[in-house]
C-alpha cells in the first residue's frame, strides 16, 4: 500500500449507507404525499407581463394580485426591474390580461401597461411533463451501459444508484419546501446527473487503476486510498462550481433562482455520493481485483498448465 496518508472512509460506510436510505424515503414520501409543485410550463396557464414606469418591489405586486383573489400567482422580474412577468395557473380568457392589469393599477400610484397576455395550454404541459420524465430514465439507463462498457457491471450499478440518489433528493427537497419545479429546472437536473457522473467516473477510474497497479491490500483498503487521493479534486471542483452558482442564485434575478437551487442541492450531494454511495454499492457487491483485471487468453493459460 502507498506510504501517503489515507482516509478511512468506508469505515463510516454503513452510517453513510442508513443516512441516504433515510435521505431517499422522505424524497420518495414526500414525492408521493406533497408531490411536486409544477409550474406553467407543466401545467399550462396564463402568463402576463407588464411594465411599471418605475421598480416596484415584487412582494407588493404578488400582495396586490393575492388580495384580488388570484391563486399560484408567480411574480419576478423579466429582463429589467420593471419589466415583470405574471404567472397564474388558471384558464385563460380574452380578458383576463385586462382585469389583471386594472387590479395592478388599483395597487400602486405608478404607471403600468399591459405588454403580452399568453395561454400556455395544459396539453402542452403534459406532453413536457411526460417527455422530461423519460428523458431523465433514458439519461440513467445510457449512463449505465457507458460504464459497464468502459468499466465493469459493478460499477454501472454503483453510478446509477449514486445518480439516481442524487435526483431523488433534490426532487424530494423541492417538493418538502414546495418550490416552483419548471422546465429551467428540468434542465438542473439533467445537468446533476452530469456533474454526478463526472465525478464519479473520476473515483472508478481511480479504483480501477490501484486495484491493477497496488498488489497488496483489501478491497476496503484499495477504495479508502483511491477516494483520499481523488479527495482533493472533488473539493476543489465542488467548491469552484459552488461560488459560481451562488453568483447566479444572488445577482441572475428570479428566473433562474430555481436553477440555481436545484444545482447548488445537486452539486453537494453529487459530491457526497461520489463517495459513500457509488463506491458503497461497490463494497456490497464484494468488488476484487479478478473483476477488473483483463481475462487471460487461451493459449496463454495452456502453456501455465504444461509442466
């Protein structure tokens, strides 16, 4: 074994193994219970925008709408400060931007015109909802066979688990918190699972590569050192990613809060499942040095069998 320092971490695999399985039941009960809150791009609506001749805070303006009787009412800017975008999840009808329009003006002593009235129609949301939903398990089951082929089937388990741990999770914290799941974050998701698996092929090949190069050692030994020296990448990746990611979530404006959101859950947990998910499925599947060394060839094993 090498003489530079190692972390124990799977020492600590089976505390890790009880804390994902707890992290993954609230998601998947709290998906099945609360579900999630799908936006207008899902569920099909009416979007207004509107213009102020000056900024207003955003609070005022869903206040207004709320007080006026309007259900799931989403308020953020569009472009400029006082240019802003209204979501209601209602039928839309052909004056139904005029009414909201009037009701702003009833709210505030600044000047509001009407910009666009649209319909997103609930069929196109559903065809989106439907679509995305299979565009995340064809993402899962391709990353599957991408590792088994470049690695072994142990590992293609092991990165599935992780990347499918990852999405349970951040789904499961936007529907414990009930925020707006649209198709920008659709889109944090997909992205999730390529950050996860980036990180993860990183640890395997890295395994793959002591378990051929270090002759002694146990399985548990092998992983703790391939994790200790890939440690230092995997923070610095997740720390630099972090800080532009809060740089989005602060100054990109509303409608990319939720983006940001579900990138910065996926990046902290990608990282945590880099390393005591996918290599934690590798020690229960009894991973060994015979599973990644290459097969012998006929020949070569008759000639070891001759005296």
């Amino acid at each position: 074994m090498s003489n530079e320092k190692v972390i124990n971490f799977m020492g600590l695999r089976k505390v890790a193994a009880a804390f994902s399985i707890a992290l993954v039941l609230v998601a998947i009960g709290s998906l099945a219970i609360n579900q999630l809150r799908f936006g207008l791009d899902f569920t099909g609506g009416a979007l207004i925008e509107v213009e102020y001749a000056r900024e207003v805070p955003l609070d005022q303006v869903r206040e207004t709408l709320g007080g006026a009787g309007y259900q799931d009412v989403t308020v953020q800017t569009f472009g400029s400060p006082t240019d802003i975008l209204v979501r209601l999840q209602q039928d839309h009808t052909p004056t139904l931007g005029d009414e909201v329009l009037a009701t702003l003006r009833e709210g505030t002593d600044t000047e509001v015109s009407l910009r666009r009235s649209e319909f997103v129609g609930a069929q196109v949301g559903e065809e989106l909802r439907e679509q995305g939903g299979l565009g995340m398990l064809l993402a899962l089951g391709l990353v599957m066979l991408y590792v088994a082929f470049r690695f072994q089937f142990k590992f293609s388990v092991g990165a599935v688990v992780a990347l499918a741990h990852d999405v349970l999770i951040v789904l499961g914290i936007f529907s414990l918190l009930r925020i707006e799941f649209d198709l920008t974050v659709l889109a944090a998701i997909l992205a999730v699972i390529g950050y996860s698996l980036n990180d993860t092929i990183v640890v395997s090949d890295r395994i793959r590569e002591n378990f051929r190069k270090v002759r002694k050692g146990s399985s548990e030994e092998i992983i703790n050192l391939s994790l200790s020296q890939t440690l230092g990448r995997t923070l610095v990746t997740s720390l630099t990613t972090l800080l532009v990611l809060l740089a989005l979530f602060f100054f990109g404006g509303e409608m990319i809060h939720g983006f940001a959101t579900a990138l910065m859950i996926g990046v902290l947990v990608g990282t945590y499942s880099s390393i005591y998910v996918a290599a934690n499925v590798l020690m229960a599947m009894n991973v060994c040095r015979e599973d990644l060394l290459p097969p012998e060839k006929e020949e070569d094993a008759e000639l070891d069998e001759r005296p």
